[in-house]
C-alpha cells in the first residue's frame, strides 16, 4: 500500500535525515510541501478572483459582459431569462463573493472551506462549459487558430476548477 502524502509529508517532517540523500531540487519541493506554499498561494488568488470578479458583476458593465457567455450555455441560460441580465449577474456576483468569504473562514473553520470549494467548483464547471458552447471563442488570423479575450477568459476557468477541487481536498483533510 502506498503511503498517503499526509502520511509521507508528516514522516519528512520528522526525520530531517532523508533529507542528506536529496538533489537541491528535492529540498526545495520537499520545503515547499512542508509550508503548504501552493495551498496558501492559490486560495489567496481564489479569494481575490472571486471578490474582485464578483463586484465587478454586480455592474451594468460586468452585467452586459457576461450576457453572451450566459445566454448561449445550455446548463444557465435560463438564469438570465428568469432574472434578466442585470438581477441575475448579481445572483451571480453575490455567489462569487459569498464563496470568497467560505474560502477564507475556512482557515479557521476547514468545513466552511470546503463548502466555499464545492460552490466555486460548481461555478467554475458551468464557465467551463461555456468554453464549448460560446460562439467566438475561437479566433483565426492568417490561417492559425488562437482563443478570442472570451476564449482566454473562459480557459482561466478550466483551470480554477482544478484549483477549487484542490481547495475542497485540502480542506477536507486538513
């Protein structure tokens, strides 16, 4: 049976030792493991993005903003045409920033992280549809394929749904 991490990350802590036959690479991963720095760096960025991107919803401007990627998802174009654009971008920024404020009390209380994880990983996984289903996302120039603004902005989501899970993660076993 394999060691768990926690298991492996706890034992490195408490034997310097192991750390004699280590390439400096090693040391370094080992140190940044052992201060939790990509925990630490990537729910301060969630936070932020979540605050920040939730204010900005809560405008006429972010409203309109989002109105294209809204209206053509299949899984929360109905949002809008229960809410309109306006009412249901800041049900929308209130979520954002409600997770936000889950994230940073879980570093007091792991629980209510983890519930701020599964809300921004619902999020992040709606956004991350819209990749598919947003027209435009794609640019061609001079026969080369690159991601639009939209695009680049919806790609940034795939990627903060691996960071919410990870959230979830490590507030559930920390």
């Amino acid at each position: 049976m394999k060691p768990s991490l926690k298991s492996t990350t706890k034992q490195v802590r408490n034997n310097k030792f192991t750390l004699i036959n280590k390439t400096s690479l090693e040391k370094v991963a080992i140190w940044i493991g052992q201060h939790d720095i990509p925990f630490f760096i990537g729910s301060a960025g969630m936070i932020v993005m979540l605050i920040w991107g939730g204010l900005f919803k809560m405008t006429a401007s972010g409203a309109e903003s989002i109105t294209p990627l809204v209206s053509n998802s299949p899984l929360i174009s109905w949002h809008f045409k229960v809410f309109g654009p306006y009412v249901g971008s800041d049900i929308i920024g209130a979520t954002e920033i409600g997770a936000a404020l889950l994230i940073l009390i879980g570093y007091i209380k792991p629980k209510f992280g983890m519930v701020g994880g599964l809300i921004a990983t619902l999020m992040f996984f709606i956004t991350s549809t819209m990749f598919l289903s947003t027209p435009g996302v794609i640019a061609h120039i001079n026969g080369m394929s690159y991601m639009s603004l939209n695009g680049l902005f919806l790609f940034k989501d795939i990627i903060s749904l691996s960071l919410s899970l990870y959230l979830v993660n490590h507030f559930g076993t920390h």
